[in-house]
C-alpha cells in the first residue's frame, strides 16, 4: 500500500482512522456502516484493497460472504429486524461510493421503502456504539 493510496476502508483497517468494528479475521474486518439504512448496518469488507467484485481474489470474495452469513445472524439475534438483505455494489451507476469492495448487511423495516441508490444520512452514534457491542458479543459466542 503507497503512502498516496487514499482508500477510506484500508485507513479503517489500518486503525488509522476509527470504526465500530464488531468482527476481524485474517481476511476479513465487519465494521457498523455509519450512515445506517436501519439501525444494525454493518459492512463486511476484505483486507486486501480491491476495488470491487471484478478485482478481489476469489478466496477474499468467499471469506466475505462467509462473515456476512455469520454478521446476518448475530443482527438477526439482537435486533429481529423484518428482514436482511445482503447486498454489493460495483461502479457509480450501481450506487458504489467507495471504492473498496465491501458486503452491506442491510436489517429491513417493513414499509421503509429503501432504495439501492439512496442518500448518505449520518446515524445516532450512540446509538450505533451500543449496537456494535451487543452484536460483537452475539457474533463472539456463535
Ligand atoms: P456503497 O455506497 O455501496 O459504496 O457503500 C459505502 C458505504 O460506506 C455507505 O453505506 C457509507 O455509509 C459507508 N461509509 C462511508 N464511510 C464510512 C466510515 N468511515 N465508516 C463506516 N461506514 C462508512
Ligand atoms: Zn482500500
């Protein structure tokens, strides 16, 4: 990684800037998406840079949906939204914004009428913080 590499999830990744991590392994980092659809928003996101499905090394690709399954799961168990939609995003006109592959687990509300290319609107961080506790510790003793 060159020092001009200006990528906002390896800062993540690298600590240098801070995330609501809830899950790490050696492929993979899940953090709470700051601008959530609904409460619980994590993304699954490799370690190694890629910019999206057409670049990333198809055992990354796998450890991500891996995590996702197991990230759905702990989301399910502490929040019992309405439903999950797991869902990617390659290129502008898909509505990708950054440019570091990531897996969003998106908790449904019925009737919240989301769209895929939708608004950026920051989420209560207290409220964020709390979640990715409790969701750090379902996904710890799954
Ligand atoms: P996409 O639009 O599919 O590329 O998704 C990018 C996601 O990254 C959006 O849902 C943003 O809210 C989220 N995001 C951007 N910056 C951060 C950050 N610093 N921490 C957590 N989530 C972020
Ligand atoms: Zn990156």
């Amino acid at each position: 990684m060159t020092a001009a590499h200006d990528c906002i999830f390896c800062k993540i990744i690298n600590g240098d800037i801070p995330s609501f991590k809830v899950f790490e392994d050696d492929k993979t980092i899940a953090f709470m998406d700051i601008n959530p659809v609904n409460p619980g928003h994590i993304l699954v996101v490799p370690k190694a840079h890629a910019s999206n499905i057409f670049e990333i090394a198809p055992d990354d690709w796998a450890a991500c949906m891996v995590n996702a399954q197991k990230v759905a799961k702990a989301v399910q168990q502490v929040l019992a939204p309405d439903g999950i939609n797991i869902m990617q995003a390659n290129g502008t006109g898909a509505g990708q914004s950054v440019f570091h592959v990531h897996v969003h687990v998106m908790p449904r509300q019925s009737g919240d009428d989301l769209k895929m290319n939708r608004e950026y609107i920051p989420g209560d961080m207290e409220e964020i913080a709390q979640l990715a506790e409790k969701i750090t510790t379902a996904l710890l003793e799954q």
